[in-house]
C-alpha cells in the first residue's frame, strides 16, 4: 500500500513538474508574433498569435481547423480575441462555425454581404459580439500590433503592422479591388503578401503586386482542386518572390524565426 502511496505521489509530482515546464514553454513563445497559414484544403484559414491572444481569420471549408487551433493553442486556451470572417464564401466561412461552436470568441468582424446558406444560417445562429468591418477601422490589441482595414468590398482586405514588419491579408480580392486599392493611395507595401483568391488568374495584378512589393508570398489552396489555382499566370507574376503554398508544404508560420524576421 505505502508503495502504491509513492507511486501516485511521484506520478503526481511528475505531471506536476510537466505542467509547469508547458506553462513556461508557452509563456517564452508567447512573446514572438506568430501568424499561421494553415493548410485546410481548398481554403483559408489563417491564426495570428502572440502573448496569450489570438486573431483568427477565416476558417477553411471544414472542421479541419480545430486540429488545427488545437496543436498550437495550449489546451488550456480556449478564447479567442477576434474572429475574422473575410465573405461568407463557404470555403472562408464553413470552419468558422466549428470554431463558434468550441472557442469562446470575443469580438466577430465580419462583412455585410447578404447570404442564405444554411453555413450561413448556422453563422447567424451564434450570438457572440459582432461588427460590420469599414475601411479605415482599425483594431489594437497591443502596443505593437495593428491591423488596418483597407477594403470590405468583395471581402476584407486587411494589413496588419507589427513592430517594422507587415502582413497583406488580400482574401479574395480580384483585379477590381487591387485597382481600388491603389487608387486610393493605401500604403500597400508590406513584407508578406497572403495571395489573393487562392492565386486566381483574375487577382494579383503586376500593378498591385508592384505596390505591396513583398518578400514572401503564401498561397492557401488545396491538393488537386479543380480550379486550376494557382494559376500559371500568378505564378509567373510572382517568379521573383518567394512563394509558400499550403498545397506543397503544409500548414506554415511566418515569426521570428523566420529568414528577415
């Protein structure tokens, strides 16, 4: 019996210890901004990361992204501070609900685009806060970091500033938007560029691509999709950047560990 007493007190002991050292490993990669581009398929869904707070843009077409959220969110983290949801395309809006439906969400940002699906519906259904993006809006979560608002047009388009470095958020933006963009003198240069419309050869122009000026490109998009995404025109476009696809390499994470980062 005083055995099987010492065994449970040292099993006790170790989780113990194991608890802690998760707290404090967590804690230390709390301090680096850390944006991922997860792969869900033919999709996006990207996490923004730092100091215990999390922005969640889009959800990918399927519950994919809990697996997702919950290999890089500590366990005991169930909040995130703001939900994203570019359109209501259900490719960018069908894991959302699955997120709704686990996390507790602080603030939604979503657009005022009129639809009737039932994701859709099931979208509607949850009552957390929401707000209608407008460009011009800004959100501050902490000193050092800031996401403007650019375009709400045929979905959000959103830059975020952290430190020196900054993020194009592009969603589904086509050639009409980047042509909006531009013309209203935005300051589009940004060091990492998520492509628009999974790399559709109606989006990212070479007059846009010229105005963001990144050194990374990510483009969220499926295996084998049947869309033809990436298309070899945007690929041409984008041959002297750097090029990340969730097709080729998985989920990725742009931080401070990253080349110029």
């Amino acid at each position: 019996m005083r055995i099987k007493i010492k065994l449970l007190i040292l099993g006790s002991l170790a989780m113990a210890a194991i608890l802690i050292w998760l707290a404090v490993y967590y804690q230390e990669e709390q301090k680096f901004l850390k944006v991922y581009f997860f792969d869900v398929g033919q999709g996006d869904a990207i996490l923004i990361q730092k100091a215990g707070q999390q922005i969640l843009i889009d959800g990918g077409p399927n519950k994919k992204i809990l697996a997702k959220l919950g290999k890089v969110m500590p366990f005991w983290d169930k909040n995130i501070e703001l939900m994203i949801s570019t359109h209501p395309d259900y490719d960018h809006l069908a894991g959302l609900n699955y997120v709704l439906a686990r996390y507790h969400v602080s603030l939604i940002l979503e657009t005022d685009i009129a639809c009737a699906t039932q994701v859709c519906q099931k979208w509607q259904s949850f009552n957390n806060p929401r707000k209608i993006a407008k460009v011009g809006q800004q959100i501050k979560l902490n000193p050092d970091w800031l996401i403007n608002i650019l375009s709400v047009d045929d979905s959000i388009v959103a830059k975020m500033l952290y430190q020196d470095k900054s993020f194009l958020f592009a969603a589904d933006a086509g050639f009409k938007t980047e042509e909006e963009l531009i013309s209203q003198s935005f300051n589009l240069k940004s060091n990492v560029l998520k492509v628009g419309h999974h790399g559709s050869k109606n989006s990212t122009s070479q007059e846009f691509l010229e105005e963001v000026n990144p050194e990374i490109a990510v483009i969220s998009v499926g295996k084998n999709n049947n869309y033809g995404h990436p298309s070899p025109e945007v690929l041409e476009r984008l041959r002297d950047i750097q090029v990340l696809r969730t097709d080729q390499i998985g989920d990725i994470l742009i931080y401070g560990a990253f080349p110029n980062f």
